[in-house]
C-alpha cells in the first residue's frame, strides 16, 4: 500500500500539477485576447480608423480632384445636456476645418430647440441634447476615405487639433448615428422679408 500511494505521489501529482498550470496559461491567454479583441474593436474617434504610428511624421501629396455623386450625410448626436456650445466650439475650432482640408464641406450644426409658440412643435428632452450635423461629399468613395484622415491630410499640427476636438466630441457624445443623402442643393439661401406694417390709400383716377 505505500508503493502504490508513492506511486502517486511521484507519478500522479507532478502530472496534475502540470495540467493545473496548462488550463490556468490557457485560461489566462483566453482572457488576454478577449480584452485585445476588445480594445481592438472599440470606437476611435467617431468611427475614424486608427493611425498606426501616430508619432511619424506623415506628409501628404494630393492627387487631383476625383469624379463622382456628391452625397450628403446627416449624423444625429445625443450629447450630454447642456454641452452643446462645447460641442460646437470643438467642431468649428478644430474639427472642421481638418475636414474641410481633405474636401468636406460643412452645412451646419444644430440642437433640437422648442419653439415658444408653435403648436405640436418637437419637444427638446430634459435629460440630454439632440444634435444634427449636416457634411457635403463628393461622393460615398470620398466619405469613406476621410475616415482614414491621416493618409489624406498628414498628421501635423492640424491633425493634432482635429484629434483633441475629436476625443472631447467623443466624451460628451451618448450615442450617434448617420444616414446618406442624394439630390441637389438649392442655388442660394433663404431670406426673410417681413411686410411692413404700412397703410395704403387707392389713388383716385384722375
């Protein structure tokens, strides 16, 4: 009987040890790349691709204007309440004018507003802001490509700013989406002319 537990003690054991550790190093690199796949899944900056070493200089020489169908694209943001005049000033200062650069061209803006008086008029929520941005492309070719920013604009000190302007969008963004739109843009821009709160006398004929 002490052979045999010997047995075991010397053959068994160390056995089980080493399958212990096997499952355990398994276990842990299952682990390692579910959170590697994770991290690598995660948005980076509105859905814009990541820049593989973002510390080297990227100089950039455009090609000429590409043909195409311009599109429009209509992003809806809810923001934290509150953030909107944040949200804007990082748009207008920083993000826009890097995208401007690389062919975009922006329309607008906007928060969800209620209008005083205006019956049925859509009602701003309590809780969060509703924001609408309105981008021109040149086509859904063009689109795609101002997701890989760098590779059209560089990475220099523009780059650096659209980037901040970018993450602080992202820190106040709770969710976003965008839809595409085609047709054609009216040849100028609306005006408003009141009429004058004047009185008038028919002339008589003469």
């Amino acid at each position: 009987m002490r052979n045999l537990f010997a047995y075991y003690e010397y053959r068994v054991f160390p056995l089980l040890a080493v399958l212990t550790l096997a499952c355990a190093s398994a276990f842990g690199n299952a682990q390692s790349g579910q959170s590697e796949t994770k991290s690598q899944d995660k948005p980076f900056r509105g859905g814009l691709d990541q820049v593989q070493n973002p510390d080297h200089p990227r100089p950039v020489r455009n090609n000429v204007a590409q043909p195409g169908e311009e599109v429009v694209t209509l992003r809806y943001f809810k923001i934290k309440k509150g953030s909107f005049d944040q949200f804007l000033k990082a748009s207008v200062e920083g993000v826009w004018p890097y995208f401007e650069k690389i062919g975009a061209r922006i329309v607008g803006m906007w928060k969800v507003v209620t209008p005083e008086g205006v019956a049925d008029g859509p009602q701003a929520s309590k809780d969060f802001d509703e924001v609408y941005l309105m981008t021109r492309y040149a086509s859904v070719e063009h689109w795609r490509a101002t997701r890989e920013t760098v590779r059209h604009g560089g990475n220099g000190p523009d780059w650096e700013k659209c980037k901040a302007a970018l993450d602080l969008r992202q820190s106040l963004t709770l969710s976003s989406n965008v839809v595409f739109l085609k047709g054609q843009m009216a040849v100028g821009g609306p005006y408003f002319m009141p009429g004058l709160d004047e009185s008038y006398e028919k002339k008589p004929p003469k």
